[in-house]
C-alpha cells in the first residue's frame, strides 16, 4: 500500500572519516525519530572517529564496514545493503569519497556500495576550506551533481582546523529536510515496496522459526547411499535471512557443507528422512510460530540397508532395491505434533502444470503457503544462480519472482510471508 510516511523508506546512511562524523550519530537518530528504517555503513577512517557500535544500536542493524566480512559485516553487505536503501546518504563526505565516487572507484566497503547503489544519492561535503576550494575537489563535485546526485552544504563556521570558512558539514536537520525533499519525489512504487519491507523488517522480529534445508541421504549399505540434488542453498539463505531480521532461527539440516550463517539459535545436522522427521518433531515441541520445510525430503528409503558393503558378485546381473516410504514430515508429523497457530511453508519442484500441481499440494499438506519452482525451466535448476519461484496461499499465486539469486529470493519471500501475514 503506498503512503506517504517517510516510515515507508529505507536510508543507507555512510559515514566518511571526517570529524564530523560524530554529527552523524545524531543525523542516524533524527532520522529514525522521523519515521526512516536506517541501516549504516562507515570507511576504515570513519571507524576511528566514532566506534560502528555506536551506529549499531542507534540504528538496531550490524553496521557495514569491511568487504571482506571482518567485524560486524558479511562479505556481501555491500550487495544486500545496496540493494535494500531507498535513499543514500553519504555524510560526512570527505574529498576522498568524492574522489572516488567521481571516478568509480571501489577500494573498500562504503565506496563499493556507492557503485552497488542506483537509487537516490545525498552527499554532505565536510573538509578543510582550502581542499574544499581545490580544483580537483570542485570537479569532482561538478561530475557528481553532473550525474544527478544531490549536494547538501557544505555550511560556512568554524572548522576542525581553527579557521572559519566553508567546509563544515550541514548540520543533521539540514541533511533530514534533504532527505524529505529526496523521499518526496521518489515514485509511489519504490514507496509500496518500502512499506512492506518496513513492516517485514519488523514482523520477524523475536518470531520462533524452525527451517530445514538440503537433502536427505537414505543409506543402502554403508559406503552407498540415496541422494537428489538439493543444495541447502535455499534453506541456509531464509535462516540467514530470518536470523539477520531477528528471528529465533533453528535449522534443521541434511548433509551439506555451506557455512552457517550467523546468528542462529540453533543447527541441527541429520542425515536420513526419518531423522529429519524426529529432529523437527523435537524442534516443535519448543512452541514455534513457523516451520518452513526447504529441505528435499526423501519420499523412500531402502528397506534393509545392508551391514555391510554389498558386493557386486553377490548382486549378479542386476539389482533391485527394496524401498519403503519414508515418513511424509508434512504430511504426518506436523499435523499430529503442531503447536497452535503454526504457519507452514513448504516447496515444490514441478516440471509442468506448477501452479496447479504446488496448489494441490498445499491443500493436500495443510500448508499455509507454499514456494514452488520449475527446475527445468531455464536458469532454474539446481546448479542455476538464479531462480524463479511462485509463492503461493491457498487462494492461489501471491507472488511470482523474477529471476534472482537465492539470498535475494529469501529475502523477497520473508518479506512477501511477513506481508501476507499482517495485511
Ligand atoms: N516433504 C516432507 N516429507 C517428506 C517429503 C517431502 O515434509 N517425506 C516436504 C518437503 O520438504 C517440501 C514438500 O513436502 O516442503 C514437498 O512435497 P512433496 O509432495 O513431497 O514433493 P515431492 O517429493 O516433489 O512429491 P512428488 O514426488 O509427489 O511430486
């Protein structure tokens, strides 16, 4: 729903290492009073002017400082914040940002993102009168507001340097009231979707979540075994994901080797379908809000697995295996063992009629929702970087993705779940 209310945007707001930095602290929390989601992101040299700690709370997200995902980022910060900000605001600017920014330079994590973003960009200049005077400074600055970003000061007052002359950064009221001219121009569609990332943001918030993820290996004899080709990416991403909107993420998940992401309550590693089955049934006994069953569950298993390692001698020609079923986690467990009000979201690989096939099977599974994909489809299947899913309810498609990597379809679907669950 589109609204005017600056609660709708989400301002990146980065900090340069300029003394002025310290002015920045009170423009993150002028900015949440007014209404704005903010997240931050700070150069090595704005570090030793005010600690990432001190954005950290006032902003309430882990603070952006390091591309290689040293102290409180992620090595992918700079994709995952470029993409969520509606509006950037680079303050203080020092005349080495500006630099870099006029060339495209990309040598650290504010600069990068500078690169990653394509939406609205503030810049509040804070330097020495005379480098503020330089003609390179100048040029730079002219590139920049060449290429539509807006300026804000800098203000003329007393330097850090003794004097008093231009080059003081605009005090924080001054860059908010930028801000609201900036937000007051952006098309209502980047407002719908900053309203429900807003309301997203906030809805996972201490929710109890349980996420399985990756296969299930259904052991023949010891050195062999049933597999498919799940890769967990999916499920590690919505635990990422849930954790970093602070969720209580247990996952539950099968043999697979990707890091873990941080933040979690707690991983649980099995390896069969019917491990699978007892770890989820123990992880609902602790009272969860939503279970999201990603994982690629075994539907059989072999009936007997052998002791020992099967010879081929002893198999002849050919070889048929006995299977069993495995228990149907969705299906069977979860119905006997759901705490009230459980949310279930489960996934489906159809090869044709998806929509009609994943909608049956949410009816079938007593699914609140379900996330269903095509592997064949192209640039789908399971090695693909990207992917497109439908979302479903029992009404039918609620959502249908464009073609994404999965961090960003976890991302998209916590917020489309969230969505779905307050309007
Ligand atoms: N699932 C489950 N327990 C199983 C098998 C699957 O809970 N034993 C879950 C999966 O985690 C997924 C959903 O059910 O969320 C997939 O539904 P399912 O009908 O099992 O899909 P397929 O195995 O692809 O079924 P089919 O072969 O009938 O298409």
């Amino acid at each position: 729903m589109a609204t005017d209310s600056p609660a709708s945007f989400r301002v990146l707001l980065m900090v340069t290492g300029g003394i002025a930095a310290y002015k920045s602290c009170f423009l993150a929390r002028l900015l949440q009073q007014a209404g704005f989601a903010v997240k931050a992101a700070m150069t090595p040299a704005a570090t030793r002017f005010v600690g990432p700690v001190t954005l950290q709370a006032l902003t309430g997200h882990p603070v952006a400082t390091d591309l290689w995902g040293e102290g409180q980022s992620e090595p992918l910060d700079h994709i995952e914040y470029a993409r969520w900000a509606d509006v950037v605001v680079v303050a203080p600017a020092t005349a080495d940002i500006l630099a870099k920014a006029a060339c495209g330079i990309a040598d650290d994590m504010v600069s990068t993102l500078l690169l990653a973003c394509d939406g609205p960009l503030l810049m509040a200049p804070a330097m020495n009168d005379a480098m503020w005077a330089h003609p390179a400074v100048q040029a730079n600055v002219a590139t920049l507001a060449g290429r539509g970003v807006e300026m804000v000061g800098p203000g003329s007052g007393h330097l850090a340097c003794g004097t008093t002359a231009p080059g003081r950064m605009s005090e924080p009221e001054e860059i908010l009231a930028a801000v609201r001219r900036i937000v007051a121009d952006l098309p209502s569609e980047a407002r719908a979707v900053g309203t429900e990332a807003a309301a997203a943001q906030d809805y996972w918030r201490g929710r109890r979540v349980v996420i399985t993820a990756g296969p299930t290996h259904e052991p023949i004899d010891p050195v062999r075994y049933i597999a498919n080709h799940s890769t967990g990416h999916m499920g590690f991403a919505l635990a990422g994901e849930a954790a970093r909107r602070g969720a209580v993420v247990t996952l539950i998940c099968g043999p697979v080797e990707l890091p873990v992401p941080r933040g979690l309550a707690k991983v649980q590693r099995v390896t069969t379908a019917r491990e699978m089955a007892a770890a989820v049934t123990e992880a609902l006994s602790a009272d969860p809000q939503w279970l999201v069953m990603a994982a690629a569950v075994a539907d059989f298993a072999p009936e007997t697995p052998a002791a020992g390692k099967i010879k081929k001698e002893e198999l002849g020609t050919g070889w048929s295996l006995q299977m069993r079923r495995n228990p149907d986690i969705l299906g069977e467990i979860v119905p006997a063992h759901a705490p009230a009000g459980l949310k279930v979201v489960g996934f489906a690989l159809e090869t044709s009629e998806v929509q009609e096939r994943a909608l049956a099977k949410l009816q079938a599974k007593n699914m609140d929702f379900i996330v269903a994909n095509n592997p064949t489809a192209e640039g789908s299947g399971f090695g693909a970087v990207d992917h497109e899913v439908l979302l479903l309810d029992g009404t039918g498609v609620i959502w249908r993705s464009a073609s994404l990597p999965k961090p960003e379809l976890a991302a998209l679907l916590l917020q489309k779940l969230a969505a779905a669950e307050v309007s």
